[in-house]
C-alpha cells in the first residue's frame, strides 16, 4: 500500500508567486492574500520550492 501526501501549497523560489491547491476543480490557484494576487511575474520560470521533495509515486 502506497501513500502520497501530495502538498496543498507552492511557492516560486524565484519571482514569490504563491499558489494553492484547489482540490474541486483539480488545479493549482493563485494564492490571494491581503486581496492582492500573488501572481509573481508573468515572465518568470517558476521553480516550485515543492520540486525536491514532491514527485508522484508510480508503481511499475
Ligand atoms: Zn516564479
């Protein structure tokens, strides 16, 4: 039995963008705090603070 605890937040180590996950419609959302987006900048190729400790388990 295999158990993934997949994580429910991210963050761009890079530009700051924030996101979260949004379990009904399977998707990472902006994260909105203060009532500002926290989109980062647009140009930016996010790298998730998540990338090291996150990969998908797949059974072979
Ligand atoms: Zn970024």
């Amino acid at each position: 039995m295999v158990t993934i605890d997949p994580p429910t937040e991210r963050t761009c180590e890079r530009c700051g963008r924030e996101d979260v996950w949004n379990a009904d419609r399977q998707t990472w959302v902006i994260r909105t705090s203060d009532g500002e987006k926290r989109v980062g900048n647009p140009q930016c190729l996010h790298e998730w603070d998540i990338n090291g400790a996150y990969s998908p388990v797949v059974e072979s």
